[in-house]
C-alpha cells in the first residue's frame, strides 16, 4: 500500500494536468483542492477580520483626559465633573488604593445630576485575599468600573457609600476617575469573538486530515 506522502504527491501530480486532459477523477481531485484553497481563505479572513475588529475595541475602549479626584474609603460626595456631549460613552473607575489581607468593603456608587438629584447607582465589592494551596497565592480586587451614557451634557456628582470590615481603614481613600470615551466598543467584541471562533473552527476543519495524521 502506498504511503500517505506518495499518496500526496501522486495528487500533487495529478492536479498539474491540464485541464483539457483530466479525466473525471483528476476533476474531483482538482474542485477538492479549490475546495481546500477557499476554505483556508476564509478561515484567514475571518481571523485577519477578527485581529482588526480587536484593534478598533482597543481604540474606543480607550478616552479623552480623564478627570481624577480623590474621596476618603468611608466614602462621601464626588464632584461636580463635566459631561461635554450628550449621549456620549463615559467610564467612571473607583480604585481603593489599599486594602489590607482578609479585608472587604462594599460601595454603592450614585450619580447624581447638577442639582444632585438620584439618576442611577452600581456598586461592587473591594476585597484582599491571601493563601497557600500547592503554592502561595495573593488576590485583589481594588477597582471598579463602569461604562455609562449621560441624556444631557452639564455637571453631574457620585455619592459614595461604603461599608467595610476593616477595623482601621486605611487613609489613602479611593481614586476617582470619570473619562468620556472615544465610543461604544460593544460591537467590536462581538464581532471579534465571533470571527475568531468562526475563523478557527474553520481552519480546524481544513486542516483536520493533517492533524490526524500526526496523531
């Protein structure tokens, strides 16, 4: 029996015949090999698709001059900063600057509007953690953010309630940061997973015959 390479090259050969001469089975060899061909175009398309789609999500995820501020870790009243366009892509970050090993805190951040009227809230949880198990391991989480849209340009307030474990909070407090962004880059990523997984799963299926040949 000959072997899968000569088997190959037998192929190979066949398809250099031109195509006034093939016979019908140099004809199936050939559409399968255009087949092949338009299959890894578009795996590589796909993926190609994909690299820019994570290139312009990148670009919108990122802003203008941020507006910074600082708040002690009990928390209190941020502001006022300023929304310059209506309906425009903000992100306001909360970052607890240090928080010590077993420690939590809570926070309920409020925006509020010129008149420091209630608009909406998000909240999310600060904590430190640390271990053994097969290995030293340290954990944290001190930031969080969110993505928000302002209905009207003009002046806006966070109010930010907290509540800890800790029995000395630490000084430092948090860092504000609210920074208008360059646009939504929602759409991006899903279309970047998308392509990617698309991109991939068709390259694995032209290519699946030689990964079974190396198994």
């Amino acid at each position: 029996m000959a072997s899968k390479k000569h088997q190959k090259n037998q192929i190979k050969k066949e398809l250099r015949t031109s195509p006034t001469k093939r016979n019908k089975h140099q004809q199936q060899l050939f559409e399968e090999a255009q087949k092949q061909q338009e299959l890894t175009k578009i795996g590589l398309v796909l993926i190609g698709f994909g690299l820019l789609c994570w290139i312009m999500e990148a670009i919108f995820s990122g802003g203008y001059t941020p507006q910074h501020g600082n708040l002690a870790t009990k928390g209190g009243l941020y502001g006022p900063f300023t929304v310059e366009e209506a309906n425009a892509d903000y992100r306001i970050s909360l970052h607890q600057i240090y928080i010590a090993v077993n420690d939590w805190n809570a926070v309920d951040i409020n925006v509020l509007d010129d008149n420091k009227n209630y608009l909406f809230s998000f909240g999310d949880e600060f904590w430190h953690e640390k271990g053994y198990d097969e290995g030293h391991w340290d954990e944290s989480k001190q930031t969080v953010k969110m993505k928000v849209q302002f209905k009207k340009a003009g002046d806006y307030y966070l109010s930010i309630d907290s509540e800890s474990n800790a029995k000395k909070p630490d000084t430092r407090g948090y860092t504000v940061t609210v920074q208008r962004l360059r646009g939504s880059s929602i759409a991006f990523e899903w279309l970047r997973l998308i392509s990617l997984v698309l991109g991939t799963l068709v390259l694995v299926y032209r290519f699946r015959e030689a990964f079974e040949e190396e198994e």
